[in-house]
C-alpha cells in the first residue's frame, strides 16, 4: 500500500505518529512525505526510517505551484498542494500503480485494507464527512473530506487529479466564495463529474470530531469499534498541544469513552514520537502553540466552555 503526506515542523510529531501507526496495523506499506522545511527534511532524513521516501520542497515545487505561492497564506499554499502530492508521485515513481493521500493528522487504528476492498476495480476513492447533524457543515466546508484520497494510476484517476490541480493553482483559499472552499469544496460533484469515482461507505473510514457523536466507540477485546465496525482511521482535526503544558483534543462534543479509546492513545502515540524526535535533534521546539495567541482565541474558548465543548486538558 502507497501512501502520501505533506507536513512541516509544526506537524512533525502529528506526522510521525501517521507513519508509526502504520507500522503497527501494516506489514508492507511505504510513505511519501513531502517535507514543507528543511527542519523536516533533515530531522527525518537523521532518523532514517524505513518505508520511508523523503521529497524536499525545492525537488517538489514546480512553476505553476511556485506562481501562485506569493498569494496563499501557509496553510492555503499546503492545500493548493495537496493534488500535486499525489501527481508528483505518479511522475517521479513510475512503478506505482496506485496512491493515498492521507492528512498528517490521521492516526490507524486497523488495517485500511477493508477500505480498499471496498474500492475494488473504481479508480478514485474519496471519504464522506458523515457529520453529526448538529456539527453539518456539507453547505460550506464539503460532502467530502480531504483526510484520505486514493488515485489508481490509470484515465480515470489522471483526469480527476489533473482537474484538481487545476482548480486548486486557479482559487484555493480559507474562505468560502461562490460555492468553493480550499482544496475540499471540489470534490463535492465528482460522483457526477467523473467515472470511476467510490465514496466510502465503511463508517470505519474517516471517524473524526464532527461525527463521532453518532456513533457507539467502545473496545471489544483489543478491537476498537465504531457501533459494531472496526475504527480503520480517525482525523484528529483540531488537535493542539499548548506552551503552557494543556492539551486541546478539539471543539466539538467529546463523550468520555471518545477521549479514553480515541484520544489518550493519540496523546501517547505524540509524546512517543516527540521522545524519538529529541533524541536526534534535542533542541527542535516546533509542534506547541499558545493557547490564547489574542482575545479572539480567548473569546472563542469562553464560547466553547459555554456550549460543553471545551476539551482542553492538562497534560500528563
């Protein structure tokens, strides 16, 4: 299974928790990461870790994405890049025949292989939100999410990845405008737009905080389950660690068994991956934020307490 990512030192300890959790629910998978610095490039290029392809920014960015990169905040410009990860890999590594973008936030919890399964001989697999109703937000930020893409290396995918990478180098903003929004309003018609396109059906597939409040999460012997399905993926959206030592699981609703099952492993699976990142590079500081950077965020977080949705706990 080929997977891909992109992420810089802020997403560092969030990227490697993706790779580790891949080791531990795949015995044959490989990695493309796109590094967005040279913190990154060099510090996992220190670690050596197999199953791993490591693509510096400069060997990534080509002339259509560098035209636009003056015009894109940080987080935009990574969205813009989003379908270029997938096209890059398509023309640098010749001999895969297919890939998976994967947000850096995701963490395995079982093999996607039933994800796969699903997908059979269809060429583009993409996941639906599935929102809460209350957190239904399909209007503004999409049916769909951009968390876990597959591309076959065939018409079918090149012609909706190259649609995309169009799309995204013409308007790719944190904003809605005229039905759009960043990289993910896109991919709202493409069931109709295209042939060969699956969404999802295993509600293992794309668990996350806008639709976890519908589900039963409970553990049955070492399985964890969503109702009565094996969680394969949860999108940690909105996870923050702070400089004052507390931790924001996100702003949603958070059942007690969703922070025991889902969220303490997640908690653990960083700071494992923050030990393993100090050993070769003791001083990196990166991956923390402050937790009130100015009164909006101390105003949102008021609004937050207000309406039960205040996950912010103290680390361990």
């Amino acid at each position: 299974m080929n997977f891909c990512t992109l992420f810089d030192r802020n997403y560092l300890y969030k990227g490697l928790t993706l790779y580790n959790s891949l080791v531990q629910n795949l015995s044959s998978f490989h990695l493309y990461i796109v590094c967005f610095d040279n913190i990154t490039y060099s510090l996992l290029k220190k670690k050596d870790l197999p199953n791993m392809t490591l693509i510096s920014l400069t060997e990534f960015e080509d002339p259509e994405l560098l035209k636009v990169k003056p015009t894109r905040t940080v987080g935009e410009y990574c969205w813009t890049s989003t379908p270029f990860v997938p096209y890059y890999i398509f023309n640098h590594y010749l001999e895969i025949d297919d890939i998976t973008y994967v947000d850096a936030d995701v963490m395995f919890f079982s093999s996607p292989q039933p994800i796969f399964n699903e997908l059979g001989d269809r060429s583009v697999l993409i996941t639906p939100h599935r929102y809460t109703p209350k957190y239904d937000k399909s209007s503004t930020s999409g049916i769909y999410c951009v968390q876990f893409v597959t591309f076959k290396r065939d018409k079918y995918s090149l012609e909706v990845l190259n649609w995309w990478r169009e799309r995204c180098l013409e308007w790719c903003y944190n904003r809605v405008e005229a039905g759009k929004l960043g990289d993910q309003k896109y991919l709202d018609d493409w069931l109709e737009r295209f042939e060969n396109v699956h969404s999802l059906e295993h509600i293992g597939g794309g668990v996350a905080p806008w639709n976890v409040q519908q589900y039963k999460i409970h553990k049955e012997g070492s399985a964890l389950k969503v109702d009565d399905t094996d969680v394969i993926f949860y999108h940690y959206h909105g996870f923050r660690l702070y400089t004052n030592k507390e931790i924001d699981l996100s702003a949603y609703r958070l059942g007690s068994e969703v922070v025991k099952y889902i969220y303490k492993p997640y908690i653990k699976a960083l700071k494992d991956a923050e030990a393993s990142v100090k050993k070769v590079a003791p001083d990196f500081s990166y991956g923390y934020t402050k937790k009130c950077k100015n009164l909006e965020d101390c105003l949102r977080m008021i609004y937050r307490i207000m309406r039960g949705e205040y996950n912010v706990i103290r680390s361990a």
